[in-house]
C-alpha cells in the first residue's frame, strides 16, 4: 500500500467523523430546540460563513495566476 491510498483513507475517516460529529451535533443543538432560541445564532453562521466564503472567492478571483495552477 503505498502512501497515497494510506492517505487518501485517513482523509476519509476523518471528513465521516466531521460529517458524523455535525449531525449529533445538529440533533443535539438545533433539533430538540425550539426555533426562536436558536434564530439569531444561526443567521448570524449563515452570514458569517457566506462572508468568509466571499471573501475567499474574492481573493481567488482577483489572483492573475489562478487558472495558471496545473490543477486546471
């Protein structure tokens, strides 16, 4: 098995434990809450992550090398 695969494996566990972790997490929070309490608390993530993934998007974008990387 070289490391590539070994890599690739773990990365997975991890990105299932994340996944697995947020919907407990999710069900413990959010669910079994009452809507009102939790309103503002998830508006204010929602914004916030729209934010930093603008942001993002927006110094990727501005990037003269962007489509230069081999990836593309």
């Amino acid at each position: 098995m070289d490391y590539r695969t070994q890599s690739a494996g773990l990365g997975l566990l991890v990105i299932g434990a994340l996944a697995a972790l947020g919907i407990v997490s999710f069900v413990d929070s959010f669910a079994l809450q009452t809507p009102e309490t939790l309103l503002a608390p998830t508006i204010g993530s929602i914004v916030l992550v729209a934010v930093v993934v603008g942001g993002l998007v927006a110094l990727g974008s501005r990037s003269r090398r962007w489509l230069a990387n081999p990836y593309w």
